[in-house]
C-alpha cells in the first residue's frame, strides 16, 4: 500500500534528543509513525503493528500507532530511521528532500509491539 | 552541595533563545529551570556537566586531551578535502574558531542550515526578505500566519513569549489584539491557537503563494488549478483581506515549506507574498529556526566568508555552492576524507572517514568518531553569545561551571597544532586570514 512519508519535529523528539540519542525512548519516538486508523485497518494491522516502508533510495521499519491525521499519510519525528528513506539527491539545494516521500508500506508484524510510543 | 539561583539565563533549546530563564542549580546540576518549557528543561537539565565523561577517546578508549588534539589536528591536516561540519550547539566565539581552522586546512565549512533552512537562504539571495525582530513582533504585530509549521510542538513559547499571547506596545491586550492563522498539511497541536486553520495539500505550497501573489496583483488565477492546492480562490482572497487589513503582519514559515521538494521555490514565494504586501501594510516573513545556536553559524560564516552555509576554502578564498559544498552531497560523493563534527553525534554519513567529534555528549552507539572531545555544554556551563531566530545576538548566562574546556578552547588547540605543520597552501603561511 502506497502513503506519502512526513517526517516532522516534535516536543518529545526534542526532549529526548536532549536526554540522549543513545536511550530507549530516544529510539522509540523516532520509531514510531502515525497513521489513520482507517488505513490501518486497510493495512490490516493493529495499533502499534511493525510495518516497513521503502522508497526508492532505502527501507527502513517502524512501529506504527493510530492517531488523528489524514488518510494516506504517515507522520513520523525525524531521525535514523527516516534517514535511511532519502538518499544523498538534494536536487542540487545541499538540502535533502524529506517531506512528501511516496513509500510503499508493507506490514511485518500485525500485532502491536512493546515499544511503540503514543502519537507524539 | 551549594545552592545557587541565576536570573536571565538564555536558554538554547531552540531557535526562541529565551533570555528569562531562572536557573536553579545544586553546585554540581540544574535541578530546575524556571519559566522554560519541557525543551528547555530537559535542555538544561540534560546538559549539566558529566562527572563520569572522559576528557577525551580514541578510537573508544579513554585518551589525555592532549593526545586527542594532536590527532585531531594530524588527521585534518593529512586529509586532502576536510569537512568542519557545525551541528549548531556551539557559540559564536566557537564557530569563529570554526571557520579559522577550515581555512587552515583548506577544507569546507558546512553546517546543519544545509539540512533544514539553507532553501531559505538561497531564497533570500533570489528574491530578497523582508524581516523585523522578535521584539517589532511582539510590540507591533496584530495579524499572525504560520505556514508549514508547528510552534506548539518545536518551538512551545514562541507564540506565548512573541508572538501571539503578550501584550505588546500596540497589541496591549495581547491575544484579543491579534489574529493567528495556520496553513499547514495537518491540524497539528498548533491548531488549537489559531482563529483559522487551512488544510493545504502536500506538496502545494509554491502554487498557493503565487496564486496568492498573483491576486494580490489582480491578474487572473485559474480556479482548478488553485483548487488543487486545497484552497478555493474565495478562500484566498478572504485570507488576502484579512492580511492587507492588518497593521502590521508577519508571515512565520517552517519545514514545511523548506524541506518539501523545490524549497527554495516555496520560501521565495513566501518572501515574495510578504514584500508585495508591503504595498499595502507592512508585512514580513521569517523563518522558524531551531535549536542551539545555528543562526550563529550562519551569522559568523556571513562575516567571515561572505556566505552562510557550504563554503569551500580548499582555494585559500571562500567559495559558496549549495549542492557542491554541502554536506549531503559531501558525502553522497565521497568528496571528503576527513570531518570534524562540532556540537553533536557524527551521522551515519560520515562512517567512512576519520570523524572527529567536540561536543558535551559523546556518541556511544552507531558510527563512533575516531576522535572524540568532551566539551561544557554551551549556555550550561560554557559562556559566550549565540544568536536568536531572527539573528539578534544573545548573552548566555551559565549557571554551572565545568572542568571540561569550551568547543572554543579545543577548536583553539587544534588550530594552534595545525598552525605548527607546514601550511597546505604558501601564501597563507599557515596563518589564518578570515578569522
Ligand atoms: S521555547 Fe525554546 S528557547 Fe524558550 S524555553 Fe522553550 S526550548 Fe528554550
């Protein structure tokens, strides 16, 4: 199934870079997607399911909770796993393009895992 | 354990650089930093000299600081095209020292704006910015936009502190003095603040703006087509209204019109949007910038080279190519042969080089820096100026201090190392001439 990738900052993201890239929760909040429970349910996959999601550069999988955003669209805080989705073509900007990936999404684990955090 | 109390500390934990900050410390910790928000607690907090860090590590091995700058110095001078990349956590006074030692070695010196704002800055140098300070915002401002961004979430008090809540010389009533609208892809936290929000369609900024300009113009716009972007073109005029009506209006834009695809495109249309509403009030735009003190990266590059990111000294003269010089490509090529990551973890990018790393926290896990550096962390227990969002210059104020040197003092040390080798290009005679 095919959504469009948002990475985006938020508060708990910036909170546990200060606490530390290396911790537990660090990992969790950036590998944690959001998505509509409708296309969960087209997904076939639970709240807090294991999805990978690829793009022509790279793949990457996520834990990926429900939360109150658009259809066909995944929100997810910038991080290690985001970057392996958007190679090093910055269009000749320096800038990469990390907004607004088409990724392909399939499900590895239907059932939600431990460490998803709540939508952020 | 000593109790101790500073007022006004500036806060670094993003691109607001609140100056009002009371900090609370034990002698040793911040136990607490009053009036700051979640972000800027945990950034003082979380920042507190660590007794248990080393000096410095080779190769993971604890090493004397002495042994690490030497190393450091050798392995930016061996290389052929190094890379001083700055994560933007450093001070003003740091990040000079900075561009001394890429001059030094010839090498390239990039910072974090290449990864987030640096469309901005080519937009500014295509169309040209009309700004104003935090303080005109607060004192002036009656009509707010925020456009493809979030406050509530990565930048908590921006609309408390300037933007939309305080009562300001001409908005003496605060809140009921302005009006906030938000255009964004998604009814983000942010939301909740707004008198409107618009729901704009990914990807469609550039043609929301410029249709926007276009009216503005009165010329013809095509309904189809602006109906793609999410907004009706009554819609549009409705929101021109609002903003030619206003006193004095102020257009903040974020990632989501930076980091989408043609950013440079979208923000110029957004600088073009503020400049032409001119004619009819006054209006600016600003970007929303982030953490610790990249605008000071920017700023000190600017004075020193001429450019505020992506500038190559490998010629013995400062030479500016986004997309050549920057970062990301840097690395996507393979130019570099060497980096020295300022301020925070070294990426994965740079795991095929010798990596140096400076900065209070050092990098345990992933790709880990040949040479790491230990430093005080800047505003905590490190002096010296960084420069808010919209480039004024702030004191900090540490409340701590540390047995750790500043970034400046190491950058300062490697310099002096590298100025005691043969100079990579004669005229320079191994002297600095920018910096
Ligand atoms: S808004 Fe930003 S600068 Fe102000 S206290 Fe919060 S993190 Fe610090």
């Amino acid at each position: 199934m095919r959504f469009l990738l948002m990475p985006i900052r938020s508060n708990k993201q910036g909170v546990q870079i200060n606490v530390g890239k290396d911790g537990a929760d660090y990992n969790a909040v950036v590998n944690t997607m959001q998505a509509h429970p409708d296309d969960l349910k087209e997904l076939g996959a639970a709240s807090g399911a294991t999805i990978r999601v690829r793009t022509d550069v790279g793949e990457a999988t996520f834990q990926v909770v429900e939360a109150k955003v658009s259809r066909g669209m995944l929100f997810v805080p910038y991080g290690p796993p985001t970057c392996q989705l958007y190679g090093g073509d910055t269009d000749g900007t320096g800038m990469p393009t990390s907004k607004g990936w088409e990724v392909e999404v399939e499900v590895v684990s239907r059932e939600p895992q431990a460490s998803a955090k709540e939508p952020q | 354990m000593t109790l101790a109390v500073v007022k006004h500390a500036t806060c670094t934990g993003c691109g607001c650089a609140c100056d009002d900050i009371e900090v609370h410390t034990d002698g040793a910790r911040v136990t607490r930093a009053v009036n700051a928000c979640e972000l800027g607690e945990t950034w003082f907090r979380d920042h507190s000299p660590n007794p248990n860090l080393p000096p410095a590590l080779i190769d993971s091995k604890p090493a004397s600081l002495a042994d690490a700058v030497a190393l450091a110095a050798d392995l930016l001078h061996a290389a052929n095209l190094p890379l001083i990349y700055d994560h933007g956590y450093s001070t003003c006074e740091a990040q000079r020292e900075a561009v001394a030692l890429a001059e030094s070695v010839g090498g390239i010196i990039d910072s974090y704006t290449s990864q987030c704002h640096g469309p901005s800055f080519v937009a500014t140098q295509l169309v040209g910015k009309v700004s104003c300070t935090l303080g005109e915002v607060k004192n002036r401002a009656d009509f707010l936009l925020y456009w493809g961004c979030n406050p509530a979430e990565t930048h908590p008090r921006h609309t408390s502190r300037y933007a939309l809540h305080p009562a300001g010389k001409f908005t003496p009533r605060g809140r009921r003095d302005r009006t906030m609208v938000l255009v964004d892809v998604e009814e983000t936290a942010t939301a909740k603040d707004a008198d409107q929000f618009f729901r704009i369609r990914e990807g469609t900024d550039f043609e929301a703006l410029s249709a926007m300009v276009a009216l503005l113009r009165g010329q013809p716009v095509d309904e189809r087509r602006v109906a793609e972007t999410g907004f009706t073109v009554a819609q549009l005029r409705a929101l021109l209204d609002r903003m030619k009506a206003a006193r004095f209006g102020v257009m903040f834009f974020g990632l989501g019109l930076a980091a989408t695809r043609g950013g440079h495109g979208n923000v110029g249309a957004a600088y073009r949007l503020a400049m032409e509403l001119n004619a009819f009030t006054k209006f600016v735009a600003l970007p929303m910038r982030q953490h610790g003190n990249l605008v000071g990266s920017d700023m000190v590059l600017r004075w020193t080279t001429g450019y505020p990111f992506g500038v190559s000294l490998s010629r013995g003269y400062p030479r500016y190519n986004p997309g050549e010089f920057t970062t990301t490509d840097l690395i996507a090529r393979g130019d570099i042969d060497a980096a020295l990551v300022l301020g925070s973890s070294a990426a994965p990018g740079f795991a095929n080089v010798p990596t140096i790393e400076i900065g209070p926290k050092l990098t345990r896990t992933g790709t880990i820096p040949r040479v790491q550096i230990a430093t005080a962390a800047t505003g905590v227990s490190a002096a010296g100026t960084v420069c808010r969002m919209d480039d004024l210059p702030m004191p900090l104020r540490p409340a701590l201090t540390s047995a750790l040197p500043t970034d400046e003092d190491i950058l300062n040390r490697v310099l002096a190392e590298v100025r005691k080798k043969p100079a990579w290009y004669p005229q320079l005679k191994g002297e600095a001439q920018i910096a």
